[in-house]
C-alpha cells in the first residue's frame, strides 16, 4: 500500500479541486466538499474518467479504469468531497481498491 | 442552402463555414452513439455535395466527443443479431464515405472519446485532441468487441501489434500517450480542439483550388482502395487535367 503523506493529500485535493472548477466553468470558491457534481456543476460520470487520467500521470499510477469502476458502482462519489476521499484511496491502493469492502 | 445554416441528421448537427463542415454528435451530455446508423447517409452525402467543402470536421457538443455506443440498445437486441449486423453495415457506410471523401478531414476530440466514437474518429485523416482527452475501445471489457471497423482502422493508423494490445486490454489512453503512438496528430489546450482543427485545415488547403484538393485526396486514396495500375492511371489523368486546366 503507498503512503498517503499529508502532503500528497495537499496535492490531491487541490487537483481535484481545480479539475472541477476548470471543467464546470465556476470559481473555486464556489466550490466545497458537499459539492454534489451532477446537481451543483451538471457534471457527469464521464468527469471522473478524465480525473482518473489525469491522477494516473500526474502521480505515476498504474491504475486500471475498470477496476475503478468495479470500486465505484459500490461506492459511488457524488460529491466533491467523496471523490477526494476515493481518490485518496486510489492512490494508496491503486487496483487493490477493487477487494476493499464496500 | 446558405453558409452557417445548422441542419440535422440523426444525432448530428452539420453546418458550414468558410467552406468547411461540421459535423458535432448531438446527444446528451455523454454523446452516446444511440445506434451504429447514427445519420442518414444519402442526407448526409447530398449536405456535402452542395457545399463544395475544402474539409470536414467531426466533433462532439460540448465537454465530450462521445462516450459510445449505448450498451442498453446492443443488449436489447442480444437475440436479434440480424438487425445489429444490418445497423452496424449502415454504419460502417457512412465511415468508409467519411474515409473516402476527398477533402481534408479531422476529428476534433475534447474530453471522453470511448467506443463507436473513437470508431468514428478513425474515420477521419486527421485527429486533434484536447490535453484532457481520454481515448478507448473498451468494448473487450464486456464481453464484446468493436463493431464500426475499430479492429480495421486502428491498425491502420498506431500498427497492429499496438492495436490488439489496445483492443484486448480495453485500456484508456491519455492525450500525451494517443499522441505518442500516433492515435492522435497534435495535442491543444482544453477547448481549443474545434479552432485549432480550423486552423490545421486552413493552413493546410491555403492557396490550393478545389480540383487539387481532391485530385490529391482521391489519388492517396485509390493507394488503398484500387488496385495499383488503376490507381497509376488516375493519378496520372488527374496530373494531366490540373496541368490542362489548372493556373501553371
């Protein structure tokens, strides 16, 4: 399992944070954890295929799409903080996240 | 018809501008190829007789290019195979019409391009991908595989040993790597994929009529599709017939 330094989670955060406000075109500081991403920013579940992408280059990660998928027909993220949280995961688990209890 | 008039043709939107067309799939936030048919050829092929097009883009509206195929339509008919090898024909008509066209075509890709939208994509020359662009055929991942000669045309174009190790895998492919392998031409800044696939045909058919347009189009063309004396002999009446009519 990979260390999720404090630091590291600094910069997952503020990753996430910046995808949405980019993608959805609003400010960060319309942004909060409580954030629900289709009903606040008319998002969809194709958004979280981009930030696994972009997650998966920016921190060397060799994490397969489907498995993730797997992960989150279980435990679905709706809101920015619940991506936050799933990413945090991901990135300590990688493909592993699949066999973690839902 | 006049310039920038917007038409439809089942999910696709077509309009023209400065003699270029586009083509933006037009449904729903994720672009879902709701059936392998997904416009009408003869519509299609009379929009781009009358507007004597230097190039063709393909798009998606708004974030993405198109997620795919919609899986519940293919499921729906799991017994009724007939028709989906009769739609997927249709189909694969209008990407070898689209392939075949002698002007300068590219697919403009944003965000997700997944499937039948990939499929699609390889239609065209050329591909232009936002550095947020996410490409799969991930068909193999349920249990299926590319029907709109995804399996044909990527081989083409990244090589086959890289294509069946995409196919199988079913694996998602970011912009740097697409580009790397040769999936996409030129990689841009999130929301420029439709002006800087403009740009890449206007700078490419500047100062070039028409007839050279197509004459050279068609001649690189009849290289795959005709046989080799056949495709000497055009080439060399169309050489004949630019010089004959042409400015030199």
């Amino acid at each position: 399992m990979r260390e999720l330094t404090a630091e590291i989670r600094e910069q997952l955060k503020e990753m996430i944070y910046g995808f949405f406000a980019e993608e959805c075109e609003v400010e960060l500081s319309e942004l909060n954890e409580e954030t629900n991403i289709t009903d606040d920013l008319d998002g969809d579940s194709l958004l979280f295929v981009e930030l696994i992408e972009l997650t998966k280059k920016k921190f060397q990660l060799d994490i397969q799409l489907q498995t993730i998928g797997k992960y989150l027909l279980k435990n679905p993220a709706e809101t920015i903080g619940q991506v936050i949280d799933t990413t945090y995961l991901i990135y300590q688990h990688g493909n592993d996240i699949v066999n973690l209890g839902a | 018809m006049a310039d920038n008039e917007k038409i439809k043709s089942g999910i696709v939107w077509l309009e023209a501008v400065d003699n270029i067309g586009i083509a933006s799939i037009h449904n729903g936030i994720q672009n879902k190829i709701s059936q392998p048919d997904f416009m009408d050829l003869e519509f299609f092929k009379e929009w781009i007789y009358r507007q004597k097009l230097k190039g063709l883009i393909i798009t998606g509206q708004g974030r993405h290019f198109s997620a795919g195929a919609d899986i519940d339509t293919i499921k729906a008919n799991k017994h009724n195979t007939d028709y989906l090898k009769d739609a997927l024909k249709k189909g694969k008509e209008i990407l070898s019409y689209i392939e075949t066209l002698p002007i300068v075509t590219v697919a403009a890709v944003s965000g997700v391009c997944f499937g039948a939208g990939l499929e699609i994509a390889l239609s065209c020359q050329f591909r232009i991908g936002t550095e947020n662009s996410v490409l799969a055929l991930p068909e193999a991942n349920i249990g299926i595989m590319p029907g709109l000669a995804g399996t044909i045309r990527l081989p083409r174009i990244i090589g086959k040993s890289k294509a069946i190790q995409m196919i199988i895998s079913g694996r998602t492919i970011n912009a740097e790597e697409a580009f790397g392998m040769g999936l996409l031409d030129k990689v841009v800044p999130a929301k420029m994929h439709l002006s800087s696939a403009k740009q890449y045909i206007e700078e490419l058919v500047q100062n070039k009529s028409h007839q050279q347009i197509n004459s050279i189009i068609q001649s690189v063309n009849n290289s795959i599709t005709e046989i080799n004396e056949t495709a000497m002999n055009t080439e060399g009446n169309m050489f004949a017939k630019l010089v004959e009519e042409g400015e030199i």
